[in-house]
C-alpha cells in the first residue's frame, strides 16, 4: 500500500490535482523569477527578513491552485455520475440488463 490507496475514486482525481498544481505553481515561479532578474543581489537580504513570509504566502498560493483544480474537475468530470450510477442500479434491479462477464470467467469455460 502506497501513499495513495488506488481503490477509492477520489485518490487518482487528488493525484491529478496536485500534480497539475504543482505544474501551474512551477510556471508560475518561473514566470516570477524572470519578472524579478533586477532583485537577483538582494536575494539573500530578501530570504533573510521575509523567507518565513515568502513561504507563507508560496504555501497558500499552492492550496489555492489544488483546490481550484480539484473543485474544477469534481464540478465538469464527475457530471452527472449519480444519476447515470443510480439508473444502472435501477436496470440491474430490474433485471433489464446482465452483468458482463469479466475476460478471466470466460477463458475458464
């Protein structure tokens, strides 16, 4: 067992989350150090007085971006999924529709 557990459905969408997260706070940074080249000698003075600032404030820009891409992909990829599962749910209930075979089943017969 991992850091994530791959059985629960939520685990692959946080994965994606962070690591699109992790993606946009990259560019970002990247974008910001070429914006700030003019501050380059003062970086140590910077880190010094206002590291624990800085951090702070790069730390809640993260979980801002993680739960913006977590938010985005529960609200437009998971559309619809409770009603789609419940009309299965329905159909199986009522017998309309056999469940699939699974490959290894019907290799066996």
């Amino acid at each position: 067992m991992g850091l994530l557990n791959l059985e629960n459905a939520q685990d692959p969408m946080i994965a994606n989350a962070v690591l699109f997260a992790i993606a946009i706070f990259l560019a970002y940074g990247f974008w910001l150090m070429d914006q700030l080249k003019f501050m380059a000698p003062y970086r140590a003075l910077l880190f010094r007085e206002y590291g624990t600032t800085i951090f702070i404030a790069a730390s809640v820009l993260f979980l801002n971006i993680f739960g913006a891409a977590l938010l985005f992909q529960r609200k437009f990829f998971l559309k619809d999924t409770g009603r789609k599962l419940s009309h299965l749910d329905r159909q199986f209930q009522v017998g309309q529709i056999e469940l699939p075979m699974s490959p290894e089943a019907v290799e066996e017969e």
